[in-house]
C-alpha cells in the first residue's frame, strides 16, 4: 500500500509540474503578428486572443498557489 501512495504522490507532483510549465507558457504567449498583411481590426483581434490567453495562465497560477482550504472555499 505504501508503494501505491508513493506513486500517487509522484504523480501529483508531475501532474502540477506540468501544470505549472502549461502557465508559464501561456503567460508568455504572444502571436507573431505581421502587421503588414494584417488589418487594424485583425490586430485587435490578435491582441485580444494573446491577453485572454495570458489571463488563463495568470490564473492557473493563482490557483496553484492556493491550498486545500482555498481551493474548497472556491469550490
């Protein structure tokens, strides 16, 4: 039983190590944008997709950053 707990628990630090990479990520996102061929109203477009996209990685690390208890006064 030991060995299956100590397997979970890996499992759970692998799971929010990614987690943690995935909001890393999408904090950093940013589109290429090539403003030659893009329209004004397509850049907006973009600029808005690439702060929504960030917004989720902001949040994901918020979340992480709570414990137990928070998480369960969210939920």
């Amino acid at each position: 039983m030991n060995i299956k707990i100590k397997d979970l628990e890996k499992e759970i630090k692998t799971l929010k190590l990614q987690l943690q990479l995935f909001a890393k990520w999408t904090k950093e996102t940013s589109a290429n944008i090539d403003c030659n061929s893009y329209s004004q109203i397509e850049n907006i477009i973009d600029s808005k997709i690439n702060s929504n996209i960030q917004n989720i990685g902001d949040e994901l690390e918020e979340i992480l950053q709570m414990d137990n208890e928070q998480l369960n006064n969210e939920l």
